[in-house]
C-alpha cells in the first residue's frame, strides 16, 4: 500500500505573534513577504497526517509512505524532519518562486502524484495555518479523479477499502472509502509522535528526490497573485477598576459600560 503525505512549509504562528506583540514584524519593500526572518515548521495538521500514516502501518499492513512537498531548497528542512518521522521516500517539487495559488499547488501535487504512479492513499491535513483555506486537498482529489473524505481522525484499512472516522459538528460520523482516495486529517486524530534521533541522523542522510515542472509537464503561472501583505495595526487601552469592595466595583463597572453604549 502506497501512502502520499502532501506537506506544506509555514512560518510558525506562534513566531508571527511574538514579534507582532513586540512590534518587530515588517514586510519588505515588496510588500509581499515579510522581512523579519521568523522560523519556518511544518504545517501542524501535515504533521498529523505523517502519524495516521504511521499508525497503519502499526496496525501490521505493508506500507510505503512517500512525504510529497512544493517549493524552493528551504523545503527541504520540511521533508528531513517527514523522514526523520518515518517516511520512506520523500520528494520535493521544485518551485521557489511559486505563487500563494492553491489550485496550482494542487496542479504540482497531481502530477507528482501521477508520476509516482502506484498511490492508494493520499493523506494531507485539513487546511494550512498561514492561509486556512483548505482548499488543496479538495482541487487535487477533483484533478486526480480519487474519492475524497475531509477531517478525519481515524483511518483504518478493512477488506481493500478504508474505514474511516469523522469530526463533525453533530459528533462521530463513519464512512467507507474505496482507494484511490484522497482524506484530510483533523487534529481530533491527537498529538503526533516525536522523531527519533536515529530518525533524524538517517534524514540527514537521504536527500529529496526534486523534480522540475518541466519532467512534471506543469507550466509556469497560476491564477492567483499576491498583491499586498500587510500587518494590521493594533490598538487598545486597558482600564483597571480599583478597590475593595467587589459590589462597588461592579456598579461602576456597569456605568462606565452603559456609558459607553455598550449596555
């Protein structure tokens, strides 16, 4: 059994909102990235993907797990860190200047895809937490043909088809999936496992196999470009009620809101 993991590179949430806080993030005098150098990390629901991967081939089946990523040579940090995990293969289509553009992330991913050749199971996570579109996953089961089945939290394989289990708002939900098929995994699935320091000594090791658009037949171009990136400005003040008496507090508290229209 053939496992695709589509994985994406993003700048760490958590990085953009510390230098935000201290008003150190800046875009360059393009306007379309940022300036101020904040780490790059995978993609946390790409993360989960690798371990419903993983999972199954706990569960004892004969897996091939292949991380797939588009992007320059940074990417390949991305892909050491799918290896040190527990891929078996991981391959880098090389795009470094590619536009934020999910359908044509979607036309890159299909034909890597098709020219492994042999997929059954392609994982990805939900959506991405620099653009939360989730819209890849949806434009390359549409592209490749394969059946498609959105935030899930357990996969299992039973009698050639996959069993699997979905995060809903009205609770757990059950379906049958035939492969080829393309599934979203959620962070319901839970905390991914740590890589191994064997792991990574053997990622660093195995390099990306990196294809060009023009072995992948894929042209140049998308159909969306980014024109501005900017940084909202915040702005805020904060008022302290003082005293020792909670009931006093509060009478004051409901007139400054009524005051202010807020009541």
């Amino acid at each position: 059994m053939h496992i695709v993991i589509c994985a994406k590179q993003v700048i760490d949430p958590d990085g953009v909102n510390s230098y935000a806080l201290w008003g150190q993030l800046e875009v360059d005098e393009s306007g379309r990235a940022f300036s101020t150098e904040l780490p790059l990390i995978i993609n946390a629901y790409d993360d989960q993907a690798i371990e419903a991967a993983l999972r199954l081939r706990d569960d004892g089946h004969d897996v091939t797990i292949t991380a797939l990523s588009a992007g320059g040579e940074d990417v390949n940090q991305l892909l050491r860190h799918c290896k040190a995990m527990g891929c078996d293969e991981i391959v880098r289509v090389d795009d470094p200047d590619g536009p934020p553009d999910a359908f044509r992330t979607a036309r890159l991913l299909a034909a890597a895809i098709r020219d492994l050749g042999d997929v059954d199971l392609v994982l990805c996570g939900r959506q991405s937490s620099d653009y939360d579109q989730g819209t890849t996953p949806a434009a390359l089961a549409e592209m490749l043909g394969y059946a498609y089945v959105t935030v899930a939290f357990d996969v299992r394989v039973e009698d050639e088809r996959l069993r699997i289990k979905r995060a809903t708002p009205l609770g757990e939900e059950q379906v049958l999936a035939s492969m080829p098929t393309v599934v979203t995994i959620s962070n319901e699935l839970g905390i991914p496992r740590y890589p191994t320091g064997r792991g990574m000594i053997a990622a660093r090791r195995h390099p990306a196999t990196v294809k060009t658009l023009e072995e992948l037949g894929v042209e140049e171009g998308g159909g969306a470009e980014l024109l501005e990136l900017y940084i909202h400005e915040v702005a805020g003040e904060c008022e302290f009620i003082e005293g020792d008496d909670p009931a006093a507090q509060a009478a004051e508290l409901l007139s400054k809101l009524e005051a202010e229209g807020v009541l």
